[in-house]
C-alpha cells in the first residue's frame, strides 16, 4: 500500500507542476513571471470552458426541437 500511495503522490505532482508552470509563465516570453493572473485564468478557462459548451449543447438539443 505505501508504494502505491508513493506512485499516486509521483503521478500527482507531475501532473500539479506542470500545471503550476502552466499558470506562472509570463506572456512576453519571459519566463516565470510575477503577473500570474492571466495564467490562472487561463488554466480556468482551459478547464471550465469544455464543460460548459457541453452542457450548453446539452440543454439547446433538449430545449429545440432539432
């Protein structure tokens, strides 16, 4: 059980350090940057922004007659 806690731990922080560079790089080009709301909406955006067209197309094909 401790080793597969370790590898789920591993997969994990993969997973939330790529994701954390995701969100503080600079536009410009500039590497990590200081400014990291726009990569926090962006990661947002990335996530929520799928779901939303699907429920959204979900509830157009229930509400029309199509």
């Amino acid at each position: 059980m401790a080793v597969g806690a370790w590898l789920v731990v591993v997969a994990e922080s993969l997973v939330a350090a790529t994701l954390w560079a995701l969100v503080h790089l600079d536009p410009e080009g500039e590497a990590m940057g200081q400014r990291t709301a726009h990569g926090y909406i962006f990661a947002l955006n990335l996530l929520f922004r799928p779901a939303i067209l699907v429920f959204a197309a979900f509830f157009a094909l229930r509400f029309c007659d199509a």
